[in-house]
C-alpha cells in the first residue's frame, strides 16, 4: 500500500498589482525573446504581502504535520 507523506497547502492566486511580464519562452511581434521580469514581481508591495502570508500558513502547517509526513510539499 502506498502511504502518502507529503500535505498539500493551497494558496489564494496572486493577482499582481501592474502589468509586468512573467511568462516563460514568450516573443515580441519581432519574434525577439521577452525577459520576465522578476524584480518588477518581487518589488511589488502587494506580491511581498502575498507571499509571507502564504510562507506563513506554510510554516504554521509545516510545524502541525503528523509524524508520519516527512516531506511537505508547498503549493
């Protein structure tokens, strides 16, 4: 029998406060590679609350998982 070990924990999705770029392997109308841009994301006010709240939850439930979970995966 496979016994699960890991607790999944959901988080509300972020909606980011402005138009930055994230996506991965997206091209202009020149056909030129678009960077995402992450320090836009990670400077975002909205994105930094988001994120420890979410880390938050994470460690609160890190810390009341079973004994037999030994590798809790975040989502």
């Amino acid at each position: 029998m496979n016994v699960p070990r890991s607790v999944y924990i959901q988080s509300e999705q972020f909606v980011p406060s402005s138009g930055y770029h994230l996506a991965l392997r997206a091209y202009d109308a020149n056909g030129d590679y678009m960077y995402p841009d992450w320090n836009s994301l990670l400077n975002d006010p909205d994105y930094t609350i988001w994120n420890d709240e979410r880390m938050d939850a994470y460690n609160i439930e890190s810390s009341n998982a079973p004994a037999w979970c030994t590798d809790p995966q975040f989502g």
